[in-house]
C-alpha cells in the first residue's frame, strides 16, 4: 500500500510525500528495495540527481551485480556531464561481472556513452551487441544508423537501419532527423 500510496503522490507531483511514505517502509520488509529503488528514481525526476546518485550507490553498494542501479547510476553521471564516469563504471562492472546481463537497454546505455565520449568503435561495437538480443530496437537502430550515416562510413546501410527504426516508431523526431540528414549526406535535397 505505501509503494502504491508513493506513486500516487508522484502522480500528483508531490515529491515530498512520496518519499516520506517510501521511507516508512522498515529496511527489514520485502518491499523496502523496492522503495528506495522508486525514492531514487523520484528524486531524479525532479531533479534532484545528487540525490538519487547517492541512493541509486547506496543500492548499488548492497547488492553490485545488479546491472540495473549500476546502469541508472551511469546513466545519472551522463545527465550530471560526467560521461568518463560513467564509462568507468560500466566497464569496471564488465571486468568485475561479464556481461552476461547486459540486455540491448544496457548495451544502448554503453554506446550512447561511447558515443558521447568520441569512441565511435566501442558505440557501434556495444550496439551491434544489443541488435543481436533486439534486432527491432528502435533506438539502436537510429544510434548506429544515423553513426553510420553521420560518418560516411556505409550510408545505404545506415538509411536502412534509419527507414526500419521509422518504422517501429514513426512518430520520432529524432529518428526523422537521422533520416533526413541521410538525404542530406545522399545529396537528395527534395527528399
């Protein structure tokens, strides 16, 4: 009932309540992970990321082969501008762990980080890894398309991967751009 009662409160915007009921839950209940894990994610939707970068290691900390705080860990290091940081973690992660439990989400997660760190090897790397576990993502498709296309590097295969993610989510402006900068980098200025 407190979990519910904490979304609720998210749902109406207050911050506060919400994390004042996920906090009455004991440490010693079932569903007591469960609430810090939303407390967290609370926190960084309103904007509070130092917040819930200090909860989301806490969490981390308790339990570190769960892939999912280490990737919203880095994931809130790349929205604090600290894409170094939040490469180490991932890769310290895979060196400690494999990446055994690394679904296309997180391998998404690594190859925007690359990406965003200049390495465009290691990006298209990590997402041709996530197209093998979700050929369909969209997202992936537009990464690596639009990289493709951006650096000239096969552009007719980047169109594809660019028209196939349209397809699965044809109402993106950001998977339209990718595509219209094809026809740009193409030289078909009408399209």
């Amino acid at each position: 009932t407190r979990l519910l009662a904490g979304q609720v409160l998210m749902r109406m915007k207050d911050v506060q309540a919400a994390q004042t009921e996920w906090a009455s839950i004991e440490p010693d209940s079932p569903f007591y992970r469960e609430a810090q894990v939303r407390a967290a994610w609370s926190l960084k939707e309103a904007g509070d990321l130092d917040g819930a970068e200090a909860l989301f290691t806490e969490l981390s900390a308790a339990d570190p082969k769960d892939i999912g705080l280490t990737v919203e860990r880095a994931r809130l290091l790349w929205q604090k501008d600290d894409t170094a940081g939040a490469l180490k973690l991932m890769e310290a992660y895979q060196a400690a762990y494999g990446d055994a439990d690394f679904g296309w989400e997180t391998w998404f997660t690594v190859a925007v980080l690359y990406q965003a760190a200049g390495d465009w090897d290691k990006a298209k790397a990590a997402a041709q890894k996530g197209l093998t576990l979700q050929p369909d993502s969209s997202e992936l498709l537009n990464l690596l398309g639009y990289g493709l296309i951006e650096r000239k590097e096969n552009v007719a295969e980047g169109m594809v991967m660019i028209r196939k993610a349209l397809e699965k989510t044809p109402r993106s402006g950001a998977i339209m751009d990718s595509l219209g900068w094809g026809y740009y980098q193409q030289g078909q200025y009408a399209e």
